[in-house]
C-alpha cells in the first residue's frame, strides 16, 4: 500500500541531522551515517537522514535512516550464508549493533549496465571516448544505459567527507593503497558473490540491480565481512525491469527509484559537486523518501510504516541514555 505523503511532509521537521551519542564510545562523522565505536570492539552505526550525492552532503530526506537500516538488515540476512557481515543486532529503528572491524581502504563497485551522471561515471567516461575503466576494456558501440557483455568490478578509493572518490584498476589501487592483493581479491570475490545473489532477487521483485557498492572490513577474527550497508538506494541503482526495453530503445531514461533522482534535479540547477550545493526544495525531498518507500517495499515484500516518535529521544532511550 503506497505511503500517505502527509506523513513524509510531517517527517520533514525533525529529520536526523547531526546525532550526539557520545557516551556510547568514540564518534566517527560520514557522509550518512554516525559511527561510535566501544571499548569493548563493538560498533554503533547510526543511518541518519542525511543524504549525499557527487560526494556531497546535500541535505536530508524524511525517514530515510529509517529506511536504509531496515533495508541493510532484510539484505544482510538474506546474504548471510553467501557472505558474513558485522550485524549483530538492531537496537533502533536506525541503529545497528555491529562488531567492529578494521575496514578496507578500498570501495568495491560492482557494474552491469553504461550508465550514470556523475564525473566517476562509466557513462561519463565512455562518452568522452574513454574504452578502458578501471582495467577493464569496453567495446565500441554502446548506448547510455546498455548491458554490459558481462558485470565487472570497479573498485575505487574512499574518499573522506567533502573529497572525490578515484575509481582505478587493480593494480593502481594496490600502488595507492599498498593493501595486501590477496585482501583485494577475497573482497572483490565477496562482492561479485553479493551482485550475483542481488541481480537474481532484484529480478524476482520486477527489478534490475544496475550497478552497487560494497564496504568491506576485517573482523579481529581476521575473516573479511561486509560492513556499513547493501544494496539500498544509496549504495545501488534499480530500474523497473517492465519498461527498461521499451525505453532503452527509445532513448529515454530508465524508471528508476535510487539517488539518481536526486542527483537529476541537482544537475537540472547546474551542480554537480563543486561549492555548496543548492537548498533542495521540500517537495524534492519528499518524493525522493517516496521513491525510497517504495524502493524498500518493491525489494522486500514488506509495508513500511515509519516510526513517528521523536528520534532523538527515541534512540537515547533505546540504547539506554535516557
């Protein structure tokens, strides 16, 4: 049952911005989420609502930390037998308990498809003439939005806030980085694992599973695990799998309900990531909650009803700091 969007416009007032949960342990600040780790080797890993694109923070959407934990969770526990992950429990409806690990410095990005608006994209570089992307050679000939021959795993360096991530090859990440070879390829194994298992589910929900990222960690076990989230809107592109021929074929964008809208009105007011980007409108940032509504309910066979209480009281209280 679609979401009422009243309940999204009431959402729009008390958004999570900025958390202060210190007492949990040691803060660390990304793009989306707030990260606090304990003494005693776990992980707090709060999503909040903020939203980034073009390694940005642009703002926030209503629920969307919401949205991305339910979803991270519904995925790691269909994974779990491909591979292991850091959850250990949800004590929040935006919080995750999870073992910490050391992460990888590396993002492996898995595509299938030419496709994108941002200046990392393959689509940006294929069109500039570009037929090699992070070692791998493309063929000549491709249209924005085409299936590539086979997926292919891009991986790229993760940059820090306000800086741009730098999509490489294997071996240029391993000069930059100086992380041990076997490290990368066990974690890019484990993500074309993961793109396999997301492709197959996405295409039983009416779905394609474009393109992906996946964070990666070691555990103190030494065993390598995805860590942060999967498969959500942010991490992922998904296109409805009903229209994507017809609309390919006329040269018309694919339906989609990931960031790319986003990024799209972003672009239709000229940024693309360089100075302070641009208020977003308020009915902007409801229908990009919608699309994540129904991006969450399409992937999981689920209705999502969003917790309405205040969250900041609401996560002090269940983490017990009330």
């Amino acid at each position: 049952m679609p979401i009422d969007v009243a309940i999204l416009r009431r959402g729009l007032s008390r958004t999570i911005d900025k958390t202060a949960l210190d007492a949990l342990g040691r803060k660390y600040e990304g793009k989306v989420r707030d990260n606090y780790s304990t003494r005693d080797g776990r992980r707090f890993v709060v999503a909040t609502d903020r939203i980034s694109a073009f390694d940005r923070v642009i703002g926030t959407l209503p629920y969307k930390g919401e949205l991305l934990t339910s979803m991270a969770r519904f995925w790691f526990e269909l994974t779990k037998d491909v591979a292991p992950n850091h959850l250990l429990s949800v004590p929040d409806p935006v919080v995750m308990e999870c073992v910490e690990c050391a992460p990888i410095p590396v993002e492996m990005v898995v595509r299938a498809y030419v496709t994108g608006v941002t200046s990392t994209s393959i689509w940006t570089h294929y069109a500039a003439g570009e037929r090699e992307f992070a070692g791998h050679a493309l063929p000549d000939g491709m249209k924005k939005n085409q299936r590539l021959p086979r997926a292919i795993v891009t991986p790229s360096t993760k940059a820090e806030k306000g800086d741009h991530d730098v999509t490489a090859s294997r071996e240029e990440i391993l000069r930059i980085t100086k992380m041990d070879p076997r490290l990368f390829d066990r974690a890019a194994e484990i993500a074309m694992a993961l793109f396999e298992v997301g492709q197959r589910h996405a295409a039983a929900r009416g779905l394609i599973l474009v393109d992906t990222k996946y964070e990666l960690g070691v555990r103190p076990d030494g065993e390598v695990v995805v860590i942060d989230e999967m498969h959500t809107p942010d991490s992922s592109r998904y296109w409805f799998s009903e229209s994507y021929e017809a609309r390919f074929a006329e040269g018309e964008e694919p339906e989609s309900f990931d960031k790319e809208y986003v990024r799209r009105w972003l672009a239709s007011v000229s940024y693309k990531g360089d100075g302070p980007p641009p208020p977003i409108p308020d009915e902007v940032r409801v229908e990009a909650a919608r699309r994540y509504v129904q991006a969450y309910e399409q992937i999981t066979g689920k209705d999502f009803t969003p917790n309405q209480e205040d969250p900041q009281a609401r996560m002090r209280r269940n983490l017990g700091l009330a």
